[in-house]
C-alpha cells in the first residue's frame, strides 16, 4: 500500500509540473487555489501522519517544483526580495517562534497544522506568484477565470438556500452532518464568509473587465454579475455584504470621473445611514442557518464586545509576544471569570476570536500583529501605486484596484471573524497579493516597454 501511495504521490508531483509548465506558474497557482477550495480535505484526504495528503498539498508542492525548474528555464523571473518581503520573512519568523516555543502538539498537532495550512502553503503560493512573467492576456485570462469559479461558488449558494441539491457539488456540501452554518450560502469551503471571500473577489474582477467588452459581452457580464450578486446575498452574512459593498463602491469610484465621486460618497453614506436608523433592528436579528433562529443570530452580534474584552486582558498580561500561536482556546480560559466587568465573559468558552487582528494580538503580541499590519500595509501601498500608474497596460493597472477591492473585504470581515483561520482564507490573500507584486515589480519598477522581464516563450 505504501509503494503504490508513493507511485501515485510521485505521478502526481511530474504530471502537475508538466501541468504548470505548459499553463504557466499563474496556471498553477489558481489551479492550487481551486483544487484547495473544492478538492480539499472533507473531499478526499489519505491519513497519513502527521499530515493527512489531500490533492492540494500534492500540486502545492508540484508548484514549488515547477517554479524551481522555471528559474532555470526562464518560466519564471529571480526577483530579489523587496521591502515588504522583508517584512513579511520577520512576520513569520515571529509566528514559527510563537509556534515551536508552545505546545504545538496541542489537540492533535492543531497549531503546527494552522501554521503550515493557513500561513506557509499560503506563502508558498506567494512567493510562485511574485515571480511569474505577465503579460496582458495572461491577466485578462485571470480575471475571467476568477469570475468564472465566483459563477460556481454562486450558483452553488443559491442551490443551496434554496435545497436544490442535485445542483450542488461536491455533495458533502449537502451533508447535514456538517451542521455549522447548513441553510446558507457556505459552498465547498462550509463556511458562507470564506464562500462570500471567493465570490466577492469574482465580482470585483468582472466589474474590472466592463470597460474591456463590446455590447454583447457586457450584457453577458451584466447577467454573471446579477447572479454573483444573488449569491452574495444568500450568503446571509452581514459582514459578507459590508465587505463587498465597500470592495465595489471603491471600484466605482476610481473608475468615474473626479467630478461625480464625491456627491457618490455622499449619496451612498445619506442611504446607508437612512437604512441603518430604520432597519437596525432586521438587520441584525434575522433566521439565517437552520439550526439557529434570529434571537442567535441578535446574540452573535452581543458576543463580539465580550470577546474584545477578553482578548484586552490577555494582552495586558502578554503584551510583546502573546500567548503562543494555536494557543488562544486554552489560554483564554484564565480570563473568563474577570469579575471587574458586567460583561458575561463565560459566554466566549467555545469561541476562538472573530478578529484577525485581535487574534494575532493574543497569540504573537504587539509584535506579531504590528508585522502582520505592516504586511498588508504595503502591499496595499503598493497596489495603490500600480492602479495609478497611467502608462502601463490596463489590465496591469486593473490589477491594483482588484487588490485593493479585496483588502476592503479582508478588512471589513477581519474586523468580525478571524479570516485567516478560515479554509483557504489567506490563500487567496497571498496569491492575489503575489500577483499584484509581480505586476508592480514587472510594470512599475521597470521602465515602460522593458523586455528584460518577459517570458521568453512570447517571443515567438
């Protein structure tokens, strides 16, 4: 059995680097993305210890080949390490340190696996990215593959609201087994925020690519929009709907003219404000998932202060370097019985913290969380900076605004779930982030009209 494992782990390492050098290392990163979010661990996974195999991790690491061989090929560019790299090298030398100097073997090896699924095969895809040759059509093709499996994610949301099962795969979608959040729009990720992530991403891109189409192919959009939008909604996230009405009013608002964005902004903050003076109370008190109804739904809105206080009090007590990464449900057992506040702090016991940045606050300290902001900080400099380059290509320069439509994302849910400890969550943070550098490295740190970055396959 183990013979025939490693032949079939083997055949799959050389066909996906084959698969990468024909697509492309951008190829391989999305195809790494995709095959995480519907081909991951409840699909199919082997039990091996101390990691079980699944079919992502088998192309992550066909990638990571591929992208070794590529920088003696040429399908790839050496980009040395630029500032906010550097950055992010310190970042993860913090949280390994955090990791390893704990009890990392804690619950069946949960923060050594948290590190290595939710951080380093995120940074791996990164880093592949970062270095893959751009070129207009090969970021067209990527915005209308994301899209597409926003398209998917959508439709399959909607299936699911609406209990067309037939119409969702894969089917442990369907499983009611998997109780949390069954009744929403939470797709092959289980989860209706990490689904919302992926679809809002995909909306972002297909408003991108307005401009760029006919009248035919922008009807067609306006339809793949619509849908996207329907599932969006049955998501039934407010936190979902926060983040992507942000993403797109930043979209539309960078591609009007000067002249209109400021009576948008107020037009939008006046509806926003009439809504919640009139319907706060709808809003935050509605039957979303099956199992909860809307007094739940009113109380998971109650918890996010009583979860606040208890992550103050474990950074007074450990304010550099936290508790230890993956540590966060022990360690906070020590705080729930603070008698100096009203709040009902007991009630966190089966929670892990619905920030991200006050999850990094607990577990790495003041350290960990400031490089973490640091990271974001500059790739969103740096985004900021593509998008208003005028003399590079368009979709170049499109891609600086899809990240920054994303961060808004990011930011608004991270402020109300952790995101990175969610299935696939800084996955797609890093390989967007990847790309974004690799077109500001490639377009706007180089002259205009440079060949000096281009894959030497387009020269034919």
């Amino acid at each position: 059995m183990d013979i025939i494992l490693a032949i079939a782990v083997l055949a799959g390492l050389v066909w996906g680097m084959v698969l990468f050098a024909r697509g492309g290392l951008l190829a391989g990163c999305f195809a790494v993305l995709v095959a995480g979010c519907c081909f991951g661990h409840p699909f199919f996974h082997i039990p091996l210890k101390p990691i079980p195999l699944t079919l992502d991790r088998v192309l992550w690491v066909g990638l990571l080949g591929a992208y070794v061989v590529g920088l003696r090929q040429g399908w790839s560019a050496a980009r040395p390490p630029r500032r906010v790299d550097w950055v992010l090298a310190a970042f993860f030398i913090v949280l390994a340190a955090s990791t390893l100097l704990h009890d990392w073997r804690r619950d069946g090896n949960a923060p050594l696996a948290h590190l290595l699924f939710f951080y380093v095969m995120p940074l791996g895809v990164y880093w592949v990215a970062r270095a893959c040759r751009l070129s207009e059509r090969s970021l067209l093709v990527f915005l209308v593959g994301l899209s597409l499996f926003a398209l998917y994610l959508a439709a399959t949301a909607v299936a699911e609201v609406t209990r067309q099962w037939w119409a969702v795969f894969p089917k442990y979608i369907a499983d009611p087994h998997h109780l949390e959040f069954f009744g929403r729009g939470r797709g092959p990720l289980l989860n209706p925020v990490a689904g919302g992530y992926y679809q809002a991403v995909g909306l972002f891109a297909a408003m991108l690519l307005w401009p760029r189409l006919g009248r035919v192919g922008r009807a067609t959009l306006l339809g793949l929009i619509l849908v996207l939008g329907v599932g969006i909604f049955c998501t039934l996230t407010r936190s979902v709907w926060l983040g992507t009405g942000l993403g797109g009013l930043l979209i539309v608002t960078l591609r009007i003219p000067r002249r209109w964005r400021a009576p948008l902004l107020g037009g939008v903050l006046m509806v926003g404000t009439i809504v919640a003076a009139t319907q706060w109370d709808r809003i935050v008190a509605f039957k979303r998932d099956q199992a909860l109804g809307a007094r739940e739904a009113a109380e998971s809105v109650k918890l996010r202060p009583i979860l606040a206080r208890v992550a103050w009090n474990m950074f007074l007590d450990r304010p550099l370097f936290g508790c230890g990464y993956g540590q966060y449900p022990v360690a906070q057992i020590d705080y729930l019985s603070d008698h100096t506040t009203d709040l009902p702090l007991g009630k966190a016991r089966p929670y892990v913290q619905h920030n991200v940045f006050l999850s990094l606050l607990t577990e790495t300290g003041l350290v960990g969380m400031a490089l973490f902001v640091a990271v974001l900080a500059f790739w969103t400099i740096d985004a900021n900076r593509l998008q208003r380059a005028e003399s590079i290509g368009p979709q170049a320069q499109t891609l600086g605004i899809l990240f920054l439509a994303m961060m808004c994302y990011y930011v608004a849910n991270g402020m109300f779930q952790d995101i990175a400890l969610m299935p696939q969550g800084n996955m797609l943070l890093f390989f967007l982030a990847g790309v974004a550098e690799a077109a500001s490295i490639q377009y706007v740190a180089r002259p205009a009209g440079s060949t000096a970055d281009k894959d030497p396959r387009q020269s034919a």
